[in-house]
C-alpha cells in the first residue's frame, strides 16, 4: 500500500510554502489533496485514505491548511482535489469555473467551547450570538483562528450578526492564525473561549482538561442553533483551468468518498469512543441508500 504523506501547514504564512511544494507537475500515481485542518487533527483521513490508496493503488498527498487557503491552492492548480467546509466559498470556485461540480460529503455542527468556571456565563445558552455578546460584554478572552478558514468564517458570520467586526484593539480578542488544533490547546491553556467543530474537540478532549462545551449541546442533536451547522464537500480542480492537474485520479477520489461504502465508514468514525460520530455522512449516493 502506498505511503500517505501528511503535511498540516498551521500559519496562513506557509500557503505559498504549500503552494510551492505541490507545484511540480503531478505524478500519475499522486493524488494531491488540500483539506482542511479538522479533517487532519480529528483522525479521519488517517481513518479512510488508506482504503482510496490500497484500490488505487496510489499515494495521497496531503496538506491541511484552512478552507480558504485550501480553495486558494485549488484556485492556483496546486491540487487536485479540495474537500473543504465553507460553502459561500466552494460554490464561488465552481462558479469561477475553478470546479464543475461540488458535492455533499459529510457534516458536524460548530460548538462554543470555554473555562469550565465559565466567567462569562454562557453555559447552556442556545445561540451562538447571544454566548459570542455575553464574552464581549464581560471582556473575556476570545480565540479566534483568524485564518480564513471555514471555522473562521463561521465565527466572523457569527459577530457580524451582531454589528460587530473584532479587532486588533478589542485587548479580548485573540486572532491567531492557527489551525484548530493549536487554537483548542491555546484556549485551554489560557482559560479562554473559542468556536470549535465538535469533531475536532471531541477528538483532543483528553488534551483540553480545563475546557467544556457550553453552547452547541452534547450532540448534534442537542444543538438548538442551526447556522452552527458545518456541511463539507468535495470539488476535483478542473482541466479546463488546469490540464496537468491529476483530474482523472481526483475524480475517483470525489466517487470513492461519496460512495456508499466509504460513507459508512465516515459514519462509524468515533462513534465507539464517544458515543456519536466525529461527522455524519452526507453524500447524495448515501442518502439515496438509506431511503
């Protein structure tokens, strides 16, 4: 089976390191993929590639940046495949004629994470604005990934439902420039609240003793804010902006990942662990199976 190399470049100053190094012209073997971080720091592409791999016997490259620098590499013809979750985005490069087609994967739900003391008394509140104004009111520390990721364009969607663009001069406000992982660690070590995909935080919950989830419930199902739903999908870089791209691979990883059998597998991802799955499976073939 072919080796899978994973390379998770965290600061969104390393894009154009990524960029250089996926610039070489494409191994017929080599499926270049740019994903986002939750799909690396939850454990699920370790999870499902070696199967795509062994049948195609392949190898995947893989780089796990924010969604928008994913789109970004897409958008440069330095992948072949993106699985992103930032839909305003994902369907913008097909329009921009970047893709053909996107299609349903997966999703999770955003959740707000914070000190189990909950200084800013958000424990249970059902919206996200309402938890996002009661840690502005209170002066609470805020981590944000300032990335351009789709987690951070979700918590910016999330203050501007509020009025409010955050800065550099809210001393509250962290922008870090990281990937979630990294922000997950800095919120429990500095007692701070963040936005989190559940599927990342119930994955490094063993290493975020000092943090709870206060909004977004014990499960999706629990979830009573339905803009904190995150869908994920999948677009092959088209050959029509792109004609060195690896499209006939990359269009065998997009009908691989939305096949029936590798959705279930995505579906079962955590589920003995923690009790409900890191993500459901979402694709059209996977629903139409289940009707």
């Amino acid at each position: 089976m072919k080796r899978l190399a994973l390379r998770v470049l965290l600061p969104a100053a390393l894009i154009l390191v990524a960029a250089g190094a996926l610039a070489a012209p494409p191994k017929a073997g080599l499926l270049r993929l740019a994903t986002t971080t939750s799909t690396a720091d939850s454990g699920l592409l370790d999870f499902i590639l070696p199967d795509f791999q062994k049948k195609y016997n392949c190898s995947v490259d893989v780089v796990a940046v924010g969604t928008g620098q994913s789109l970004e590499l897409g958008r440069r013809g330095d992948a072949d495949v993106v699985l992103v979750h930032s839909r305003p985005g994902e369907d913008k490069f097909v329009a921009d004629g970047f893709a053909r087609e996107r299609f349903d994967v997966m999703y999770n739900d955003f959740i707000v994470v914070g000190p189990k003391e909950d200084p800013a008394r958000i424990r249970g509140l059902s919206l996200g604005k309402d938890a996002f104004r009661a840690i502005m009111d209170s002066g609470q520390p805020f981590a944000s990934r300032g990335d351009k990721s789709g987690t951070h364009t979700k918590e910016l969607s999330v203050w501007a439902s509020l009025g409010v663009t955050p800065g550099a001069s809210m001393k509250w406000y962290n922008s870090l420039g990281q990937g979630m992982g990294e922000v997950l660690l800095f919120a429990n070590d500095q007692k701070a609240y963040t936005l989190a995909d559940r599927g990342t935080y119930l994955a490094m919950v063993d290493k975020l003793p000092g943090l709870e989830i206060l909004v977004g419930g014990r499960n999706l199902a629990e979830n009573k804010d339905k803009i904190l739903l995150n869908p994920y999908g999948v677009l092959a870089v088209s050959p029509d902006k792109y004609p060195q791209t690896n499209f006939e691979l990359a269009m065998k990883f997009v009908a691989w990942i939305c096949s029936v059998d590798t959705q279930k597998m995505i579906a079962g991802f955590g589920a003995d662990r923690f009790g409900q799955p890191l993500f459901y499976a979402d694709s059209a073939e996977y629903r139409a199976a289940r009707i």
